[in-house]
C-alpha cells in the first residue's frame, strides 16, 4: 500500500482544535503508549493523536478527516494482537483514542441491557452488571485494559463463548460515527427486530474499518449463584470433548468454560512462578473445566466429582482435582492465565490463533507439532485455548538457548506450515484475535474471490475515500 500523503499543518490545527491541545498528543514520548501493541511487532507512527470526549467531537473528527482524505486509525484499549490498532510507520496518519469516551450510559435490570460508551473497558462493565446482580459473560485476560468498542470491533471471543458466544451474540444495538462523520444511532435493545440488512453485524469484526463505533447495548443474563470448577490430566485432547458431552448431559449446571493446557506450559508455570501442580499424575494435556449453574451454592460441586470419578473409572481421564474453595477454584484459573506470561519467560515465541472443528483437533495437534519439530528441532509447541469451540492457540516456544531473534525470524515460514494443516483439516487461521496486519495478506488464502469482492464493495460503500484503518484486514488497495 503507497503510504499517505503527510497530514498538513492547517489539518492538523483544526483536528486539534476539536479536542482542545491537551488532548491532541504530537510529544514523542506521550505518544508512545498508542503507537506499541502488546507483542512489541509493529511499532507505529502519528502526526497526531486525539482523544475526543464526546460523540460529537468524533463526528466533528471523521467529518474533517473524510474532506481532508486524512486516515485515522481508531484505537481502543491497545490490547489488539494483530496490529489494527498500530498505525503504520509512515507517520502520516492520525490516532483517534476513544478511552474518555468511558461512561456506563444506562444499565437496566427489567430489560436485561447496558447501555455502554465504547472507550468503557470491559472490566468496567462487568463490574456494573454485577453492581444490579446481573453477569456480562465476556471474559478476556485483557479485561481490565481492552474497551467495549475494541471487543466489538475484534468480534471478541474468551473463555465464556462455549456457553454465552462471542461479543456479536451480546451486542443489541449500536452508535457509529460513519467514515464522513454523520451519526448512525443504532441504540436498540431489542430482542426481536427483523426489518432488513442488520447494519450492527456489519460493524461488528470490522476491526475499524468501516466506522468509529461510539457506545453499544449489551445483553446481561442472570448471574450464576453457584460454580464448581475441576483440573482434569488426560493423555489425548478427544478426552475432552467425552468430558465435555458428559458434562452437558449430567444436568444441574452448564459447561462455562473447558480450557485445555499442556504439559509444556505446566512446566513453565511451575519452573517460573510460585504456583504448584495440584495433580499427583504428570500428563501430556489438563485441561481446567468450570460448570455453573443456579441452585443453591454447593450442590454441583459434587456433580462435578461424581462425572469424573466416573471418567476415571472409564480411564478417560488420568486424574482430577475439583476445587474445594473458591481460593482453589482462583488458583487452578491463575495457572491458566500465567500461560502467555510464562512463555515470555522461556525466549521467543511464534503465535497462532487458530480454531478447527472438534472432532481434527487432535490430528491438529500432532500434525502441527510434527511440522514445527522438522522445521526447527527443539521447537517446543505451548498449545493451550478454548478447547470447547476448536480454539487453541499454537504457540511455539524457542528451542532452549536459541537465539530469539533468529527463531523469530522464522515466524512466516512456520506459520505457513502451520496454517496449511489448519486449512486442510477446514478450520480458521483466525479464531478469536481477527486480521489486523498480521493477516491481512493471507485473506485470499481462506476467502473465496467472491466473498473478498463482496467484503472490498462494503468497505467501497462504507468509506469511499479509504481513510479508516486502510492497509488493515483487507489485502489490497481499495
Ligand atoms: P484495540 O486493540 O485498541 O483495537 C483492536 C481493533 O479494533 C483495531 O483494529 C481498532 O482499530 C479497532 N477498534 C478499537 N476500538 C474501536 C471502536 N470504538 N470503533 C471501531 N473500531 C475500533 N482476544 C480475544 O478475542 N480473546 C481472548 O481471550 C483474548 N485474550 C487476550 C489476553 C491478553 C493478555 C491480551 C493482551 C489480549 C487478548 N485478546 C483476546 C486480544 C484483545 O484483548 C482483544 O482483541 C480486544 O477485543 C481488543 O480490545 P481493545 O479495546 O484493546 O482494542
């Protein structure tokens, strides 16, 4: 893509000019925090970036951007992981940060909704549902930094989608500041509502590329008022779909989250923190299981350990442990967290976000990891995830005392291998994290020729003159 012509001082001055100089950041320094990603991939560069206040102020920004031809890289809590929220290193664009924008506009606990600003981080949300004893189900270990916005943006996904689905199953309505700056008020909560194309789905997983989402209304649910929670060693990841049938039909309660972990990442966790094993049996997976339901606390904990003495009994299973306290159930969900964490710890580490169907994750598994093991010997896949929606993400951990920046070097090369089986066995090279720049290249790879014409006529049709997020999740130049 040719890089965009520099934003001209006059532009400049009445972007500014919108949002007050103290929130139009030029200084180098105070401009670092928008411009790395979690990762460190891509470090980007802004002639400026703003953080409006208001709806109006974003529309007053994308008004001026559309005249001037100005692109605009909207960002919400940076915790991205495929580069949409880094503007490119030609300094020529502008970084449009939606975190003032923060306010819970209307929780209501009749209807079952929240009515929420974008920049409001997720954390933020779920803390004012449960203040009306209310659950917003969506769970990510970037909780307390990603906004509603990016999670809406991002399609994002968790450890809840198993039983609640990914943020486009909980979003009812949205506000969207459109590419020339009007305002699309799409604020409906409404469970029922069939009255043509549904432009808030557009929107959604449109990693910023289609317009500035400014405030969304969420679906609450009832909060659970009981929970049991298990880690479970078992020899192949099959088992944990057995466990998971079982689980489903045993009643009382529903699978919340089924999270697989291996043995490498068990390694990590107790060579690089103060956690233990609780299990007595070492084995190649575990995976971390929670049901919940809403009888009366305690009663399906021993649901929980009637179904896996059973699945031992069956030898499905090698060895569990079903959390006697809530400090145990925090302390089995800690080991699942220090995952990514821990990785850092052992050197480089080559990512995959990918999702296959069920019944090929195990084939998955040993077909990738034979892969990366002929590629580089002493590669040590981490593959942990959702195991409940076919999600693992693949992670590659640096042979030990190889040099990280050779091994990272070898990032496309092994993620080609990777994503060869993936596609073969028909899963996604994207589960959960989206496009970004990290895959946008690859878009001819998994969308047939019609669907990305189709998707190019969106964008064409959305934002004539290319100015949100180009270069991002599409290939090629509109
Ligand atoms: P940003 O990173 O700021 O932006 C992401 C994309 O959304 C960009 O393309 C940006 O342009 C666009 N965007 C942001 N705000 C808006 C807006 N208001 N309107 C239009 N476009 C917008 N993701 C998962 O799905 N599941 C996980 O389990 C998960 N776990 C994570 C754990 C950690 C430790 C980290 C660092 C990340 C994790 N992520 C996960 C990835 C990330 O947190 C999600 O993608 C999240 O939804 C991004 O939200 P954000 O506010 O940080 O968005």
């Amino acid at each position: 893509m040719r890089p965009p012509a520099p934003v001209d001082p006059e532009t400049l001055g009445r972007l500014a000019a919108v949002v007050g100089s103290e929130n139009a950041i030029t200084n180098p320094s105070e401009m670092q925090p928008y411009l790395n990603e979690p990762r460190e991939r891509w470090v980007g560069k802004a002639a400026v970036v703003l953080r409006p206040k208001s709806v109006a102020e974003v529309s007053k920004i994308l008004e001026i951007a559309h005249e001037t031809r100005t692109h605009v890289v909207t960002q919400g809590g940076n915790t991205g992981l495929v580069g949409g929220q880094i503007p490119f290193e030609s300094g020529n664009e502008v970084v449009l940060s939606l975190l003032r924008l923060n306010r819970i506009r209307q929780i209501d606990a009749i209807e079952n909704t929240i009515t929420v600003d974008a920049g409001a981080t997720l954390k933020a949300v779920q803390d004012a549902a449960i203040g009306v004893n209310r659950l917003f189900p969506l769970s990510l270990g970037s909780e307390g930094s990603c906004t509603i916005g990016g999670n809406l943006a991002t399609n994002a996904g968790g450890v809840g989608v198993l039983a609640y689905g990914t943020a486009r199953a909980l979003t009812l309505g949205l506000e969207v500041v459109l590419a020339d700056g009007r305002l699309w008020n799409g604020l409906r909560g409404l469970r029922k509502d069939n009255t043509g194309y549904d432009l808030k789905d557009v929107f959604v997983g449109s990693e910023g590329t289609l317009g500035v989402i400014t405030a969304a209304v969420l679906s609450l649910l009832p909060r659970p008022t009981d929970l049991a929670t298990a880690l479970v060693a078992v020899d192949r990841v099959e088992s944990a779909l057995e466990i998971l049938h079982r689980a489903e039909a045993a009643g009382g309660g529903r699978v919340t989250a089924l999270e697989l972990l291996p043995r490498t990442g068990i390694d990590f966790i107790l060579k690089h923190t103060s956690l233990r094993n609780p299990l007595a049996e070492r084995s190649d997976w575990y995976l971390l299981i929670e049901i919940s339901g809403f009888g009366e606390p305690g009663t399906l904990r021993p649901t929980l350990v009637n179904l896996l003495g059973e699945a031992l009994e069956d030898q499905l299973i090698r060895d569990a442990v079903v959390a006697s306290s809530e400090a145990q159930a925090r302390e089995l969900w800690e080991m699942r967290e220090m995952l990514p964490l821990v990785q850092k710890a052992e050197g480089g580490s080559i990512k995959h976000d990918v999702s296959l169907p069920l019944p090929a994750l195990q084939k998955f598994l040993d077909e990738a990891s034979a892969a990366v093991q002929r590629l580089i010997p002493g590669a040590r896949p981490v593959a942990f995830g959702h195991v409940g929606d076919g999600n693992i993400h693949f992670n590659i951990s640096q042979p030990e005392g190889a040099d990280k920046h050779a091994f990272l070097e070898r990032w496309d090369e092994v993620s080609a291998a990777v994503f060869e089986i993936v596609l073969g066995l028909g899963g996604s090279i994207s589960a959960e994290h989206g496009i970004g720049r990290l895959k946008r290249d690859l878009m001819p790879l998994i969308k047939s020729p019609v669907e990305l014409a189709l998707m190019k006529e969106i964008k064409r049709a959305f934002d004539p003159y290319n100015i949100l997020n180009p270069g991002k999740l599409l290939p090629d130049e509109q």
